[in-house]
C-alpha cells in the first residue's frame, strides 16, 4: 500500500516537471511566423525604398527561440532571404539610386543572417547545459534513491534485532527507531522524484507521510492517526524539515503519552491562513505533568526544527479530560 502511495505521488510530481519544462506550442509559433512574414511584405508595399524592413525580419529569426530545434533560426533566415530580395518589387519606388536601395536589402540579409547564427548558437548551447542538468538531476535522484534503500536496511536490522532482544523495553526502544529509520527513508525516496527549486503540494505529501507512518506503526489497533491539510506549495527542502517535525512528534507522543498499551488517538491539521501556515499536532493521551516543561532530546529536536523553518513553535495541554488531558504542539511557520 505505502509503495503504491509512493509511486503515485512521485508520478505526480514528474508528470508536474514535463510540463513545467515543456515548448510553447510550435503550432502556435507557425501562426505567428505567418503573421510577420504578412506583416513584412506589407510593409514594404506600402513604404518607399529607402526604409529599411530589415527589423520586421530580424524579429521572424527571434522567433527561432519558440521552436524546439535549434537550426529553426537559421531555416527562418533563410524564408527571410528571398522574401527580403522580392521586396525591392514590391516597395513603392523613389529617388534614391537602385545600388542603394540593394544595398540597404543586402545589410537587411546580413542582419539577418547574423542574428539567426546568433539564436542558433544560443540554442545549442542551452541544449548543452539542459543536457548537463538532465545527467546532474539523474545521478542526484539516483544517490537519494540510494540513502533511502540505505535507511530501509538499516530498519530492517533494528527490526531484526528488536525481534531477537529479549528486554522487553529494549526490544520497543529498537521498533520504534526501525519504524522511524523506515518512514524517513521512505520519505527520502519519495522526495528522489523532485529538484530541490521545485514545489510540492503540502496536502499531498503530509497525507502520504502519514499513511506512511500508519503502515510502520508496531502496533495500529493501539494507536490511530487523523490528519487534515490545505493545499499550499513547498519547496522539497522545507517539506522534509516538516516530514521530520512530524516524525518527531508523532514519535514522542508514541513514547510517552500513551503508557502501559493505552489506546489514543493523534491528530494532525496544517492550516494555510494568509501568509502564514499552521500546524497542529494534538494527542488525547495523559499529557504534561502540571508545571513541567517538555526538554527531552527529542522536544529539542522539534524546537531545533521549527527555527530551522523560520517559525516558532508552542505546548500546552489540550484539554480533553482530566483524566487524559493530552498535549497540544502548535507551529507556525512563514508561507
């Protein structure tokens, strides 16, 4: 289930890239090609010879950097060509001697030329450094890829070693790291599908997030978890810094709120309010001794996270019952 999750989530997100990375409609560039050219001999029908129409041409071999082949600017260059030479019938005549006017046709062509050299340079070169890119973001996924097949063997040894301890707190202390170890590197495989600059949609991977922590729970008949998110982007690197906060708490709240196989319930909420989001995270488990401060390592983890986030983050009970009256943690966080 967790790997299907996965799959369709990093499918998403590829699919997002294609098309953020995709040509204008080369269709679209034909029709505005088509547009100029018109534009050009209408110009030079309606103007005399001594005005030069080389400009109206210069910009059809611009239009060379709308189509995806680089050598588009130079086949453009030369449409222009003749079209620039049939001018000299077409313009109104004048005074000026004919050696004139060819020769304003001839630095027309030349510009021309030189500018389509130009774009189709330009176009080569850009299509060296996508290439670049492309092999730098493949070998990049590729060793994301491996550190979370990496993480997932170290988890599979905890739990190997969590099976055969005998200490019964050992043996818990050891699944609950294995689950951890695993859920992070499930979410380091899941991000393996983005570039650091790209966005990811908060509702979609906080949910795959804890549909991945639901799967790796020891024990999911004792605890369960709800959550509830807005759609806002992230970049890659903030999205992991929030996995790792929720991972936290979700891991201290399995560690102390709910002793001696009490059954609770965790409730996460990420709430998107004008330039600022919100997170929640709230169990119904026995809470904070009165007039204690939570100062563990892992509350320290999480403080260290929310100001690696830009935010701050608060605790207080959350009030459900004398009995239990569970804890509360609230960050909020620059959007």
């Amino acid at each position: 289930m967790s790997g299907r999750l996965l799959g369709m989530f990093g499918e998403r997100i590829s699919r997002s890239q294609a098309a953020a990375l995709c040509w204008p409609s080369s269709g679209g560039a034909a029709i505005v090609v088509l547009f100029v050219v018109a534009a050009a001999l209408m110009f030079d029908a309606l103007t005399p010879q001594i005005i030069s129409v080389g400009i109206l041409y210069v910009g059809l071999v611009l239009l060379g950097f709308w189509f995806p082949k680089p050598k588009a600017a130079l086949f453009l260059a030369l449409l222009a060509t003749p079209l620039i030479i049939a001018g000299y019938w077409i313009t109104i005549p004048d005074s000026i001697p004919a050696w004139q006017a060819w020769l304003n046709r001839a630095l027309a062509i030349g510009t021309v030329w030189f500018t389509a050299v130009f774009v189709w340079h330009i176009r080569v070169l850009e299509g060296n450094l996508q290439r670049q890119m492309d092999i730098t973001k493949a070998l990049s996924r590729e060793m994301t890829h491996r550190v979370g097949n990496h993480l997932q063997l170290v988890s599979s040894f905890l739990m190997h070693q969590a099976r055969s301890s005998c200490n019964e707190e050992v043996r818990r202390a050891l699944e609950r790291a294995g689950s951890r170890v695993m859920v992070i590197g499930n979410i380091q495989r899941l991000l393996s599908h983005s570039a650091p600059s790209r966005m990811i949609d908060s509702r979609e991977f906080i949910m795959t997030v804890i549909d991945e922590v639901r799967s790796a729970l020891p024990n999911s008949s004792q605890v369960d978890i709800a959550a509830r998110a807005d759609s806002a982007e992230l970049t890659s690197v903030r999205a992991i810094a929030i996995g790792a906060l929720l991972l936290e708490l979700i891991n201290n709240a399995l560690k102390y709120a709910f002793p001696d196989g009490m059954k609770g319930m965790l409730t996460v909420n990420f709430t998107v309010s004008g330039n600022k989001n919100i997170i929640e995270f709230e169990d119904d488990g026995v809470g904070i001794a009165h007039g204690q401060t939570p100062d563990g390592f892992g509350t320290r983890n999480v403080e260290d996270l929310a100001r690696l986030l830009g935010g701050s983050i608060t605790c207080q009970s959350a009030c459900q019952s004398d009995s239990r009256p569970g804890t509360k943690w609230r960050l909020v966080i620059p959007a």
